[in-house]
C-alpha cells in the first residue's frame, strides 16, 4: 500500500538536509565528490594506495602526515636501491680521471639527461646547474644575471617579483640592491591588468635587460599562476612594470613540480630553480637551476672554483672558464653521490605512481574533497569552523595545488591561534605546518596585515617560526596542509574527523569562569595533598655540611654574605604585597625536582636552592645516538624512570620496573677519558659530557634504543636575561631547563582543572595524578585558581623569585606518570576551559640568594606574592606575548 505522498515543502526540506557525518567523510561521498578526471589511487605496479603504505611507507605506522608541501617522504625502495648501489660501485670524484671516477662522471651526465628528459626537453634547450637547493639557484641567477645598474649612463634594469612569493626569491633584492639595481614587488592581481603597462612602440626596441620572477604555484595557499605569462612576459604582451627592456622570466617551481608535471617545450621560462626533496624525500641538500640556453652565455661569474676552470695562473691575472655552461657555474665537487640518488628517485617515482600527471590528479582529488568538506562544517549557530584562504574554487588542478591554508574559528567568528590547534592535532598523530611558510606578501594579503602590523608584531617579539600566534586578537600565522603522491583518502578523512571531534563537541560546553568560590576551595583544600606530607618526611634529612659542599658549583661565592635575615625579601616600590584578611595563607604543599630532564619526579620535604634552581635539577638528560635530547613526546616510558638523589652517599640511583638499580655519581667526571659534547636545549647549546657506557647500555636496553646519559658540564654557563621592574638585564644560569629555573603551580587551579576532566573523562581522577603531569617544582595552596598569573614576585621564606611568565604546556600532560599511556583529553580539556590558550602555572628566576649559608624551599613554607600597580603588566595575555616564544 503506498504510503503518505509527500508535499513539495517536505520534499524540499529532505533534499536541504545535510548529510550525516558518517556519509560525508565515507570513501563513497569522497568518490562522488571526485571531479571528473581526478583518480584517486594510480593502478600502477599491482597494489592498492594502502598497499603502497604498507610496503614503502610502513614507518609512519599511525602517523599522519600532512606537510608535503614542507617535504615529500621518500619510500623504501628508494632508500634501498641507493645503497644497494653504492654497495655494489665504486664511485670517484668525478674530476679525476681513474676508472671509478669516469663512472661517476658519466652517471652524473646520465642523471642530468634524466632530469632534462623528466620536463620534457632536452640538453639543446636547457642546461642542469646542481645547487644546493632552489635557495641556492635563486641566489646564482642574482648574482650572475647582467643587470645594468643605475648610473651607468644606460637604461637601468629592473629584478620585479610577484609579492605571493618565497622568502628566498623577495631576498634576490638584497643582490641586486648591492649592484644599484631597483627591485619593484607586484601584487598578483596587478599583473592581471598589466596590459595597460605595455611600452609604447617606439621604445619597444630597448634591449635593457630586466627579470620577473613569480612561482608557479603558491606555497601559501596552493594558486597556480598561469604559465602562459611566461611567453606573454618575454613576448612583451604582459608587463609588470611600464619599463622598456626586455624581460626574462624567473618560473619558481620548487612547489609546483613536487605534484605537477611540467612541460618545458611548452612553457620556456629562462630560469627554474627546484629541490628535489620537494619531490622525492630524499636526497635533501640538492636541487638545480635550469637555464635555457639562449640566456646562458649572457651570464657573469666572478668566482671560480675547483673544476671550473680550464685553466688559470696564480701569479697573475688570467683564468679560462669551462667550455660547459654547467661546469662554469658547479664550483667544486658537486654532491655527487646525491645526485646519483636522484636516479633511484625517479626510478621510484615512475614505478609506484606511473608519472607526474597521474600524481596531479590524485592529489587533486584528495585536496578538493578536504576543502569541500571543511567548507561545509558549522557551528550550530551556523558560523563557519574555518576560514580558508584561497584564491580558487578548488574545481581544477590546472589553476590549484593539494594545498589548503586555514585557520580554525570559534563560534563567534574569532580566530583559534595556529599553535594552539597544532598541540592539539599533534595529540591526533596529525603532522601539519603553521605560520606563515617563508611566505610574507601572501600571509599579508590573506590575514589582512599590513607593513605597519607586521612591523609591529616584530617589535611585540613575534619572529618567523614561533608560536605567537595572535597579537591584538589577529592571527599572525595560519595552518597548511598538503598531499603529496603517497597521501591516502584516510589522511584526509582523519584530519576531518580530528576538525569536526575538536570543534563541534566542544561547542557543547560553557567555558567555566577563572574562579571558584572560596567554599568550594576550602572543602576541597581538605586535601589529599595536604595528607601526603607523611612520604615528604620521609624523604632523607641532610646535614649543612652537606648542603654547603654539594653547592659548590651552583653559588657564585664571590656574592656579598648574607644571614638569612638579611637575604628576606624586599618589596619593590612599583609592587603591591597581597594581603587578604580571613583568608587562609598560601603555602608551599609539594617540591619536586627532575634530576634527569622528561623523567620522574623526585618528591622532598625540603631541598637546597641554587644559582640554577634546585640542587641537581634537570642536571642530565637522556639523548639518542646523534647526541639529540629524547623527551616524553618521543619516549613516554621515560616517565616510568625514577632517579633518586642521594645527598649523604652522594649519588643518584635510577630505578626502573623490570631493571636493576644502577647508580651515577654526584661529582663531576673531570678526568681526561670523559667526552666532553655539545647539545641543544630549546634551540640553546649546552656544553656536556657522557656519563660512560655502563649507563647507556642500561638506558639503551631499558629504551630498546641506542642512547646515553649525559650531564651538564659546570664549565658552562647557560645563561638567560632577566628583567627587572626598573629596566635593568640580569643574567641567570640555567641548567638543562626549557625556560626558567622553576616552576610553579597552584592547587587551587589544579581542582578547577580536575573537575572539568573528571566531567570528560566520566571517571574519578586523582588530585595528586593531575599534579604529577604538568611536572611543576614548587606547587603551592592559594584558594583562587589562576590568580598565580597576576603575580609578578614571590617570596618563599628567605628566598625571593620573579616571575617571568606562564607555562605553555604540550602534550607531555597528556602522558600518564605511572603508566606512560597517552589520553590527548587533558590538553584538549585544558584548551578549552583556558579559552584556548594551553597555559598552566608560572616560570620563575631566582632573584637573590644568600652564598654564606644554605637556601632551603620547604614544603609548609608560607608564600607571600607581589601584584604590579600597572594592571596592564600582570595581564596574562601580555606575558604570553612576551613569553610564548
């Protein structure tokens, strides 16, 4: 029997209907959403695109990795043919004449063929010059093209760029500034209405050299810039500027040609510049310029090199460059073992994807489908989840790369800072790039900045590659990702799925106030911090001769003697002490210290202080075979270490579950066996020396791993700036740290923090497990969560810290202490009850201490702040902006 018939309203209703997430992000809505043309997958060497993963990219295991356009990911057999090739040649320095360098030498000729034969021309149009990368080839063509300068009593020549370009082309100015040469940027959409700058036909016939330079593709958002100005600009059709000469064409193309084919018998740029690493993975450190031939003898090389040459004399002036226009411009043996690499390369490439064009198209497909889908997603109150910037419509691969650049919104339109997402995709496994990509003029043109704001930024310490992300509530960055050849329909589906689970079900909960009320804080401060005090008695008493011997390299004994009365905390005129009446006072319940950095906490009831924090913390770190500092991010299990600092027998004991206790000297190693080192903490050296083979071994098997254990060495000082209220820099020391001597938290926000976990989690959370994860050295009782940001001193008995800053915290609070399992809720909830931001507790330096007698941090100590009469300085956002960087 037939049912109801439907009206035309409801009918309509049905088909406005969104699709359900499951359909949406399903490989069937994916199929349907693929333009005609664009095929997913390539069909080509007999497997699937999962098997292609599985056998040649098995090391990303449940990675996904969207950052093509940083670096492609070389595959397996690329690696292994390479060495299967140098295992079975001998390959010589291909300026000699021996046997094993003529091969070299002729298989370098080969791959050059190779590459030539790749864009489709041949050895009679274009010339190969190895560079190191396209970086390098930008930087030749400035230097060697024949720019005529100003002054010269002839027309001068002009280096014109378009402003959506790389950092490495807009700095070709710098060259050309240096020849009185005039650089001239051009915005994309004026070359679009260039042909009102064509030159009138009298002054057609001027022969003044001139260079535009534009990319091919857009590293920022993906545009492809049509190559048909390429003729348009050398035929005199197109100009960037209303300047008589003749121009030549710069094509960048190191994003473009890492996913697109490109034909130089129909387009003729005189010069590209690529890196083959854009398209291969591996090897990194090479690329070329290609340089039609027509323009080649024209340019001008000072310099020789070694193999340049075809002859010279040294005591006089007279040199006869290289016949070949290639060995004139390769100065000194090229990186030729690289170069045979690239063989292998395409190789790789033509037998699992069966070429360029085929690699278009599937990453088209993947590309057009995420935008489509991120285009679709709402907030409930229909305000858009992203805003992408593009200057297409994603409907061809002719006019857009696999490239998406975004930022993520609130609900009330208001951008989410870029490394704020990034900490939380970075919990997902999700590998994606943010800034602004080496691309100035067009992060400007998308996120509206103009010079002064971006100037501004600079002065407010925002620099390329940080992660301050917004200043005056505008972005100064925004998010990429990108596909490359070996990207699957499920990387795409995973970082929608990471998009819509982050956004749409936090759009579900309020943002709790800053506060709680006192009531609350007081019943809960009943606390089972409070009651573990009994494990902080226990922890081994030492004696001042002790402490004063085991202080020796951390106080600078040439500072004035102090009794600790003298050394108490003085206020400064410009702070305001906090007073509250009938509230409890503030006091220190817990002090940890990490004797090796990413490792368990060692928990004391008192502990000696000094010139770098703590006795003995963050002292050692473990590092892998290549002297690199592993942490809980790469190594979870490194919390599940538990060094033990000994101040009597003066050693430090680490225990670990199924290991024997193996124990490491308090003193340092002085003598000549020990192998001194340098290391990098936070982008910082650090001289170091290695704690010998029987402690690596340990580490090693413990780790299933090659690794050491290394200490910092007394010799060296790494020191940060410090300032004071009045102005003036101190310098601090700093052991292994990240940022500052200490770090501070506050009970009072941890249970704020706890209740909305606990809510998430929808399972009981112990306090004492909270504290543990964000890894504080000084955790204290307030009664009002988060007022710790208002500070800017504190004092702790005779002991008296500045305040530098909040912590930004990464997903190493995600790691379980006891158990080395991650749960990504806990930055996740952190973000969203901070309002976004991931900062909990404070840094603190050291502002003055006594050298005659110890300073002791005791747990029961009362803690006493110091607000700033200026609001404006203590506000936590303007310490972020400071700090976060």
């Amino acid at each position: 029997m037939a049912g109801k018939p439907r009206s035309r309203a409801e009918l309509q209703q049905q088909q406005a209907a969104p699709p359900s997430w499951g359909e949406l992000l399903s490989f069937q809505s994916f199929q349907r959403m693929c333009p005609p043309g664009a095929g997913y997958g390539y069909g080509y060497g007999g497997g699937s695109m999962q098997g292609m993963r599985e056998s040649e990219f098995r090391r990303l295991g449940g990675m996904t990795y969207l950052d093509h356009a940083g670096t492609a990911l070389f595959p397996h057999s690329l690696l292994k043919e390479f060495t299967d090739d140098l295992s079975k040649n001998i390959y010589g320095n291909p300026h000699s004449q021996s046997i094993s360098s003529k091969l070299t030498y002729d298989t370098i000729e080969h791959v050059r063929y190779r590459i030539l034969q790749h864009f489709n021309t041949t050895a009679e149009d274009y010339t190969i010059i190895f560079t190191s990368g396209s970086t390098a080839a930008l930087k030749l063509v400035a230097e060697t093209f024949p720019w005529i300068p100003e002054g010269s009593g002839h027309p001068s020549s002009r280096f014109c760029y378009l402003t959506d370009s790389h950092t490495s082309v807009v700095g070709m100015r710098g060259i050309t500034a240096a020849m009185n040469v005039l650089s001239v940027p051009v915005k994309p959409k004026d070359i679009l209405l260039s042909e009102k700058n064509r030159v009138p036909a009298k002054e057609q016939n001027c022969m003044t050299p001139h260079v535009f330079c534009y990319p091919a593709q857009s590293n920022f958002s993906g545009t492809k810039y049509p190559l048909s100005w390429i003729q348009e600009i050398k035929s005199g059709k197109l100009c960037p500027i209303t300047t008589p000469g003749k121009w030549f064409v710069l094509l960048d193309a190191a994003s473009y040609v890492s996913t697109s084919p490109l034909d130089l018998t129909v387009h003729q740029p005189d010069f590209i510049p690529i890196s083959f690493y854009k398209i291969f993975g591996f090897p990194t450190g090479l690329g070329a310029l290609l340089v039609n031939n027509q323009i080649a003898p024209f340019l001008r090389k000072s310099y020789f090199g070694g193999g340049t040459a075809a002859g010279y004399l040294a005591g006089e002036e007279f040199y006869s460059p290289r016949p070949s226009v290639a060995e004139r411009f390769e100065d000194g043996t090229v990186s030729f073992l690289d170069i045979i690499a690239l063989k292998h390369g395409f190789d790789a490439l033509e037998r699992l994807t069966g070429g360029m064009e085929n690699i278009k198209h599937h990453t088209f497909a993947l590309s057009r489908y995420t935008y489509t889908v991120l285009s679709t997603l709402k907030y409930a109150n229909g305000a858009p989840i992203v805003r992408i910037y593009s200057d297409s419509d994603f409907s061809s691969p002719d006019v857009q790369g696999p490239i998406i650049n975004f930022n993520v919104l609130d609900e009330n339109g208001d951008v989410i800072g870029y490394s704020q997402v990034d900490k939380i995709a970075s919990l997902y496994n999700i590998h994606i790039r943010t800034g602004c990509f080496c691309n100035t003029g067009a992060c400007q043109q998308h996120l509206r900045l103009s010079n002064e704001d971006v100037k501004r930024n600079l002065q407010a310490g925002h620099v390329c590659g940080d992660d301050i992300d917004i200043i005056d509530g505008r972005p100064t960055g925004s998010m990429r990702i990108s596909f490359g050849y070996m990207s699957t329909f499920e990387d795409a589906q995973t970082f929608l799925k990471f998009i819509i689970a982050t956004r749409l079900s936090e759009s579900e909960f309020k943002f709790p106030s800053q506060t709680t009320t006192r009531e609350t804080i007081t019943q809960s401060v009943k606390s089972p911090i409070q009651n573990d005090h009994s494990a902080n008695n226990n922890a081994k008493k030492f004696s001042l001769k002790t402490i004063v011997s085991d202080m020796g390299h951390w106080n600078n004994s040439s500072t004035a003697l102090k009794t600790p009365e003298t050394s108490r905390a003085v206020v400064s005129e410009s702070a305001i002490p906090v007073y509250r009446s009938g509230s409890k006072p503030i006091t220190v319940t817990n002090v940890y210290l990490y004797p090796i950095k990413s490792c368990s906490a060692f928990e004391v009831s008192e502990w000696p202080v000094g010139n770098q924090g703590l006795l003995y913390d963050r002292s050692w770190m473990v590092v892998n075979q290549n002297g690199v500092f592993i942490s809980q991010k790469q190594e979870p299990r490194l919390c599940l270490v538990h060094p033990l600092i000994d101040l009597e027998q003066r050693i430090m004991v680490i225990k670990a579950e199924g290991m024997d206790p193996i124990s490491v000297p308090l003193e340092e190693n002085t003598g000549r066996e020990i192998q001194i080192g340098q290391s990098k903490v936070c982008a910082h050296r650090v001289q170091t020396y290695d704690c010998g083979e029987r402690i690596a071994e340990w580490f090693s098997e413990l780790l299933g791993r090659q690794c050491h254990l290394i200490r910092q060495s007394s010799d060296f000082k790494r020191n940060a700036n410090q300032k004071h209220e009045k102005g003036q820099a101190t310098t601090v020391s700093l052991s292994l740290v990240n940022e500052a001597q200490y770090l501070l938290i506050n009970t009072a926000s941890i249970l704020q923090l706890k209740e909305q976990i606990t809510e998430r989690l929808e399972e009981p959370l112990q306090t004492e497990e909270l504290i543990q994860r964000f890894r504080a050295n000084i955790v204290i009782s307030a009664t009002v969560s988060f007022e710790e940001e208002e500070w800017v001193e504190i004092s702790i008995g005779a002991l008296r810290f500045q305040v530098v800053g909040p912590c930004n915290r990464c997903q190493i609070i995600c790691i379980d202490p006891q158990t080395g399992q991650r749960n990504k809720e806990f930055l996740q909830t952190l973000s969203s009850t901070r309002g976004r931001k991931t900062n909990f507790g404070i840094y603190l330096m050291n502002q003055s201490l006594c050298s005659s007698l110890p300073n002791i941090l005791s747990v029961g100590s009362q803690v006493f702040p110091v607000l700033k009469e200026d609001r404006e300085i203590r506000s936590p956002l303007s310490n972020e902006e400071k700090t976060s960087g």
